[in-house]
C-alpha cells in the first residue's frame, strides 16, 4: 500500500467521522433532526457517496507533496484543493437531487463538511512529511 494511498484514506476517514459530529452538533442547535440519528446517517452515508472521492484525493496527496513549499503550507495547500473538492461534490450532489441550496439543512451539511475535511488535513500523520522527504531525496539523485 503506497503511502499517498494512506494518507488519503487517514484524512478520508477522519473527515467522514469529524463531519458526522459536527453535523450531529449543529443539527441538534438548529433543532432540524436528532443528534444521534444524524451523525450516524451522515456517517454512513458519506462513507459510501465519497469512495470515489478517493481516485481524486490520492493524486492531489501526490501534487501537494510536489508543491515546493514547507511542510505547513504543503498541507495548506491539500486542504484547500480537498475543501475544493467537497464543495464542487456536494453541489453537484444537490443539483443532481435538486435540493434548496438556501435550506437551513442544506447550510449545515455544506458548512460541516468543508470544516471537516480541513480539520481532517491538518494532523496528517508521518507519512506525509516522509512522502515529501522522498520526493525531494528522489529529485536530487
């Protein structure tokens, strides 16, 4: 198993779990739904639309390793373009499923995913400053 393959499933799943909370936490304050059915459903149900995401996020692991910056602003870097990602994945969900982008729900599905996924980038294990040592290690030989 390749190491940016890792750390796209560490920063994967730790996005759909985060997200499931954070979800459960603002649904609950806005009184939309249950917090202890929501975050199970946001959970669940995020693990299984987002597996594709994965053919997207490991090669952006790859690019981001590449950008020739530190180690801080490399991962900066990624989790802009995974925010990106989550937020292109979950409009184009709700214009698939034609949703009110404006419905309270809605806002806090988008505004909890987005935080997710960066807080799910930032404690990046190892792995990721030993991928980009390898990186530059190879470029100089």
């Amino acid at each position: 198993m390749s190491k940016q393959f890792k750390i796209a499933i560490t920063i994967w799943i730790r996005a759909i779990l985060i997200d499931g909370v954070i979800t459960s936490i603002l649904f609950s304050v806005s009184k939309e739904i249950g917090i202890s059915l929501s975050g199970l459903v946001i959970i669940g149900i995020g693990g299984i639309l987002t597996i594709p995401l994965l053919i997207i996020i490991i090669p952006l692991v790859k690019l981001s390793v590449q950008i020739p910056y530190s180690l801080g602003a490399c991962k900066a870097w990624l989790a802009f373009l995974l925010m990106g990602v989550a937020a292109l994945f979950l409009f184009f969900l709700g214009t698939l499923f034609s949703l009110d982008y404006g419905e309270s729900m809605w806002l806090i599905l988008n505004i909890s995913t987005v935080v997710s996924v960066a807080i799910a980038t930032s404690p990046t294990s190892n792995n990721y400053k030993k991928l980009k040592e390898e990186f530059y290690e190879h470029q100089l030989v």
